[in-house]
C-alpha cells in the first residue's frame, strides 16, 4: 500500500498569497480545440502561496475516515435520481470495505491543477469515446472511476443511459459540474474505490488515466464481486509496451520539462514510479483477474502545441501541480517557457497521441460458446 510522504524541499505552511510581481504569471487555462491545444497569455486563476506540508500517513487515513463518514445532506440536496446533474452526497463504505485501493491524499497532490487537467490534457478523441459507448452499449448505466473534470464523463454521458463520475479530488469534482452544465444524466459523486458497493447501481466500470492510481488487484477482485453478469472494465489511457511501468506520454518537449523540473526539486522520474507501478501491464492484471477477455482498440490523433499550453500542461501534472510549487510557481513558469522557447524558437510543438480503449469482460462459458458456434442443420 503507498502512503503519502513529505515532499522534499517543500515548506511547511498553510498560508496563501499571491505571487510577487517579480515572475511572470501561468497561463490561464482556456478551453481548446480537439486537434490544437494552445492558449493566449492571460490572468491566472488564483495562485497558492507557501505549499501546504504533505500530510503523513496518520492524517491519511484520519482525512480518509472523515471523507467517508455519513453526514446530513445539506438543504436542498435531493436523493440521487434519473437526470439530477449535480448532487451533494458523502458515500459511506461499510467497515470491511474502508481499504486503502486508490493511493491516500490524491486531493492533495492534485491541488491547483484542476483548471489546467481540464483545459489542457489533450483528453482521447471523438473516435475513442464513440467506440468505448459502443462496446458499452446506449442503455448502459456506467461509473467513471477517478473521473478527474470528466474527460470522459461529460462526452460518453451523451451517449449512453447515465454515468456516476466518481473522484476523491473535490476540486476536479467542481470542475467537471462547471464543464458539464446541461448534461442531465451525469451525477458527481466524492469518492474512490473504497466505496464500490455503496454507489448507485452501475453496470460497468470505465477508468481513464486512474487506473495506475490504484491497488490494480484489489480492485479487479472487488469489480468482480460487484459488477453483474455482461459488466465489463474499461481502460482509456495512451498505448504502453508489454511490459514497461507507466512513463509519461511521449513528448518532444519532455528533455527541456525534466531539466526545469530537476532545478526546482520535482522528480519526474520518482512521479513515474512512486503509486503502484510495479512493471506489471494492465492487459496482464486484467488477463489474471475475473475479466479477462480482452478487446483492445488503438487510435491515433496529431496535436499542436504551443509555449502557453505546454505550461497548462505542466501544471496539471501532480508532481508540478500549483499547490506542489506553492510560492515557486511563477519562477517555475517563468523558467519553463524560457527554456522551451530556447530549444524551440519557433513556439510550435508536434505530438503524435495514440490512445487505447481496452475492453475487459468475464470469460464466455464454454458451454455457451460451443453452443453459439455449432452450425445450425440443415
């Protein structure tokens, strides 16, 4: 189990201001195209000051405790139902379901960033979410498990019955209910995957990019007991090699980020390892779990960038999120879009994205499927 540890270098203080005058300011996130992911300079959201200590183990699990605690919805709150777009609901797991399978504190690794995941991860495509609704099927009843602002919340809850986007990080819940104005069949829902059997009834169960998060087995086993016959797991995420431990997407610009992000303390190569990437592919947990009948699509999108985006982006990271950089982050953006116009003078960048949408179900029995394939008599 992977526990939350103090950040090296970072200052313990829960104060915030705003940066100095001094450096120059992020971004401010802005929505973009599908194809073209930039951004004009402008005024940020508002800046943490001095970073917040990461909390230990012990205020952990007494944070997570609090989480799932029952407590009175508050006035006006309605019963979750059929086209209630935004809720406010704390879950409770029962006592033997309270186990640590998504990494403790993800709110607090993420803080900051949700403005700049939404506006600046470049999501999957049009052509990945139309085929992940269609292996699900129109009528189906879906859970987006660390749903982060609904990358694919928002889109596939337009194309199927309902979803329950689920996220332990209340800011990117309160992103996702801004995003998602006018969707009726998305309810926002506080929580993780310690909660499973105290969530509306869903019948399968997506993960984009949260799925590394996790204990993998422990959720796969619990899916199991959960899910009813014909659910499947669907993974949405880019294409990795058998075999290797997560990496980050590959990136042209990616020599220039881990020079910044090394002078100021921010360890890429520990972000890439540190939550429970242990050189074990997704298709080989799912293959051992009890889905492990595997469909597996690829597709494959070209984007631009440009300096203010690659700067959105960075800052969406959890490693070099606002709240990880604190007082840091102007100087921080100030060296990030210096050094990324020395390497590339010309402000443009190219990435090839290329993005799986791994389907997983419950073997056929074979009784069945002999039956399926006997040619009929004549």
């Amino acid at each position: 189990m992977l526990r939350c540890r103090r950040s090296a270098g970072l200052r313990a203080s829960s104060r915030r201001r705003r940066p100095s005058s001094g450096g120059r300011r992020p971004p401010e996130p802005r929505p973009r195209t599908a194809a073209t992911v930039s951004a004009e300079p402008a005024a940020p959201p508002r800046t943490p000051g001095r970073p917040s200590r990461t909390p230990g183990p012990r205020e952990c699990r007494g944070r997570r405790r609090r989480a799932l605690r029952p407590r009175s919805p508050a006035k006006g709150t309605q019963p979750v139902g059929a086209g209630q777009a935004t809720i406010s609901v704390v879950l409770s797991a029962p006592a033997g379901l309270r186990r640590s399978f998504m990494v403790p504190c993800v709110e607090d690794l993420f803080g900051g960033a949700a403005p700049y995941y939404a506006r600046y991860r470049p999501g999957y495509g049009r052509a990945a979410i139309d085929h992940l609704a269609a292996a699900l099927g129109a009528d189906s009843r879906v859970l987006d498990l660390g749903c982060g602002p609904g990358t694919i919340a928002i889109p596939l809850a337009r194309r199927v019955r309902s979803v329950l986007a689920v996220d332990p990080a209340r800011e990117m819940l309160d992103e996702g209910r801004r995003l998602a104005d006018g969707v009726p069949n998305l309810v926002w829902l506080p929580g993780d995957s310690t909660v499973l059997r105290a969530l509306p009834p869903f019948e399968h169960v997506v993960m984009g990019r949260s799925f590394h998060w996790m204990d993998r087995r422990s959720v796969l086993t619990e899916l199991g007991e959960v899910l009813p016959p014909g659910g499947a797991v669907a993974l949405v995420g880019p294409v990795k090699r058998q075999g290797e431990p997560w990496q980050p997407d590959s990136q042209p610009w990616q020599p220039v980020e881990v020079r910044v992000c090394d002078a100021f303390g921010l360890d890429i190569r520990t972000a890439a390892t540190s939550f429970h990437a242990t050189g074990e592919h997704h298709h080989d947990l799912l293959a051992a779990s009890p889905f492990s009948s595997l469909e597996s699509r690829i597709f494959s999108r070209r984007l631009t960038w440009d300096v203010d985006g690659l700067v959105g982006l960075q800052l969406s990271y959890s490693y070099s999120s606002p709240a990880r950089l604190g007082e840091r982050l102007p100087a921080f953006v100030e060296a990030l879009r210096r050094a990324l116009l020395t390497d590339n003078p010309a402000g443009r960048w190219e990435q090839t994205l290329v993005t799986e949408v791994l389907v997983a179900r419950r073997p056929e029995p074979a009784g069945r499927r002999d039956r399926r394939q006997r040619p009929s008599s004549a």
